[in-house]
C-alpha cells in the first residue's frame, strides 16, 4: 500500500495524470484540477486546445493568483477557485464574458477587482477573504441574483448595491457593519443574512420588501426591534416596523395600500358611535333643529328651520361658511358639534359675497320668527 502510494506521489506519474486530465478537458469542456496541491498553473496546458472549455475547477491548491490561462477562455461559464491563497485577481478576467458563476471564497482577497463588476455573472461567492469593502462599480452588476460576501471586515455596504434589481439572495454574514443604507429595500430578496454584525437598528423601509422570506438578526446589538422580537422571524419584524412607521408619521397614514391591514381600526368614542359613525364609513349624519320643545306642531317648526337654514351659505371674502347638506347643518365629526367650520371656497366667494349669520344671530331671528306666529301662547279659544 506505501509502495503504491510512493508510486502515485512520483513526478512522473503525476505529470501523466495532468496530462490525461487536459486531454479530458479537451474532450469534455470541463478542467478539474482541485487537490492537487498546484502553486501555479501547469505549463503541459499550452499543449492543448482550451477553447471550448466551460467549466474549470482549481479549488483546494496552494495558487496566490488567478491564472491568466484561464481568462484566455471566451467560452467559460463557471470558475471555482475555492480555498486556495489568491491574493490577487489580473484584469484580463474581464475577457471571459461568458463567466456566470465564480467562486473566490477561502483565499486571501483584500478587495474585489473592478473587472470583476463588468462580468455578466450571476453567482459571486467571495466568503472568507480579507475584504474591507465593495466597490461602488459593483451596480454595474445587471444580472447578478447571488452575492456572498460573508466573513469578511466589511465595514460599510455601498449604496449601489441597491440598484442591481436582479439580486435575490444578499449574504452579509460575520462583517463589520453597523447599519445597511435604505437603498437596500429597494431590492427584491428572497434571502437576507446579516447575523452577526454590529447592527443595532434597521431601517423601516424594510417592511416593503415583500419578496423576503428569510430575514437573519442574528448575533447582533439589535435595539431596533429589540433582539427578542428578531428571533421570533420575518413576520414579527415587519410587523414591529410597520408600527413604529405609522408612529413616526406626523398624520398617523400609511400611504401604501399594500400594508393598510396591518392597522388596527381607529377607536372612536362613545358620541360618535352614537351619532351615526362608524369606523368603516366616512359619511357624516345630518340633523335638523329643533327647540327642545315637545308640541304637535313639530312641522311648522321644521320650516322655520329650513327657511333661516338658507342664511347659512351667505358668506363674504373674508369670513368662512357653514358648511350643510341641503337646507341641514352637519355635525362635525371630530368635535362632535352641530356645525362643520371650513375654509371659504374662492369660486363659491365669487358667486355670492354676502355677509355671513352667526349661530346667536340664527337664535335670535328664530326667537322673533315664533314670537310673531305666536306658536306658544295659548289662545283664549282653547284655554
């Protein structure tokens, strides 16, 4: 069995084996190259024809760059580089336009190549690197859906990385942020990890993210919603921000419809119930007049109602009306009173500038009406 091995383990069998591996690659479209303990690309590779090449596979080697051979491939679709100690990416990787997946996770990266962004790539693994930040060129990323940039030092997440619409899966796991811009919410994520950062809040855009099924917290100083609340899941989150979203608007609405059933009816008070309202209408409920007087003659009285009701739409410039429905006044629905107040209408003005009558001037006009029809005095007849 030692021998055996001693033998694999030999320089020749090994170059035998490399060779048989480009002749594969030749034939098949696929390079495997993994384990094999490379520190540089092999030199046998110029001997064959790698231009159909699709797939190449160099994980777990000793490689501290990314080979230029490999960017000379037009046709490659996905480079897996996993866990060797890259430290350094050339900018001829910007020859392979028909790159949708690379993996450079596991190597020694201090910051993503510029070149990197203008690749149509769809998958961008770069977990566990040495990164600091993303580059603010990384929006030019059109066709991206999954970016893992997780155990890193990544300090501070560009506001670009909001505009790359097509991304659905975001991994920020083990950084070093703080917050995420509000930029981010305009994405439409399937998938959101930033456990295990220094995070304490987050924005409450983020309830709009209605894509979002898994959302992480994590390990994280959160404040804002408390941890407690994060660990129960999306649902409870989105509901704690909702809440928080209509408290910090000055008006108490939500302006999307989408979100209006996380609001809870308003409570009105006992009057208003009572007076016609409810919380599913917005209808006012109109009154006439009255005296206070029980009398059969109630239908006179409506008249008189209505025939000084009339002095309720003269109105001038410079005063405001009473508003009624008809020949009746409306009770207003937040204070409770018989008449609505509001601001005078230029075009109505126009129409009719004619001084308004106040509610005592009303009263009195009503008290000399009844006084000349003598409604309430007992006739001679009758007594």
């Amino acid at each position: 069995m030692a021998l055996s091995n001693s033998i694999l383990s030999s320089p020749g069998t090994s170059m035998r084996n490399i060779d048989r591996i480009f002749e594969d690659a030749q034939l098949k479209g696929i390079l495997r190259l993994n384990s094999r303990k490379l520190k540089e690309f092999p030199k046998v590779a110029c001997k064959y024809d790698l231009s159909d090449l699709i797939k190449a596979v160099l994980s777990k080697n000793r490689l501290s760059e990314l080979p230029e051979e490999i960017c000379g491939c037009a046709l490659l679709e996905e480079l897996d580089c996993y866990n060797n100690v890259i430290r350094s990416v050339p900018d001829v990787i910007i020859k392979l336009q028909s790159l949708a997946c690379l993996n450079l996770s596991r190597n020694q990266l201090t910051v993503i190549p510029v070149a990197v962004c203008h690749l149509p790539l769809q998958v961008l693994n770069l977990r566990n690197n040495r990164l600091v930040s993303i580059p603010e060129e990384i929006s030019a990323m059109k066709c991206l859906r999954d970016l893992d940039v997780s155990c890193n030092e990544i300090t501070i997440v560009p506001p670009q990385l909001g505009c790359i619409t097509s991304l659905q899966r975001l991994n920020l796991k083990r950084n070093l942020l703080l917050e995420i811009p509000v930029e981010l919410c305009h994405l439409r994520l399937t998938q959101l990890d930033l456990s295990a950062n220094r995070i304490s809040s987050i924005p409450t855009q983020l309830r709009f993210m209605t894509s979002l099924q898994d959302l992480i917290l994590d390990q994280n100083p959160m404040t804002f919603p408390p941890a407690v609340l994060c660990k129960r899941g999306r649902i409870h989150v989105f509901k704690f921000l909702e809440i928080q979203a209509i408290k910090e608007d000055k008006r108490g609405i939500v302006l999307e419809t989408e979100f209006q059933k996380f609001r809870s009816p308003s409570i009105l008070s006992d009057s208003r119930l009572t007076n016609g309202f409810t919380p599913n209408t917005c209808c006012r409920k109109s009154y006439t007049f009255d005296s206070g007087y029980s009398t059969s003659e109630g239908d006179c009285r409506s008249q008189e109602s209505q025939d000084l009701s009339g002095g309720f739409k003269k109105h001038s410039v410079e005063s405001p009306r009473w508003e009624t429905s008809g020949n009746l006044p409306i009770r207003n629905q937040n204070t409770n009173t018989l008449f609505n107040f509001i601001p005078s209408n230029g075009e109505e003005e126009a129409q009719d500038p004619i001084t308004v009558q106040t509610f005592k001037e009303y009263k009195e006009a009503l008290k000399k009406k009844r006084e000349a029809l003598n409604i309430y005095k007992k006739t001679e007849e009758n007594g």
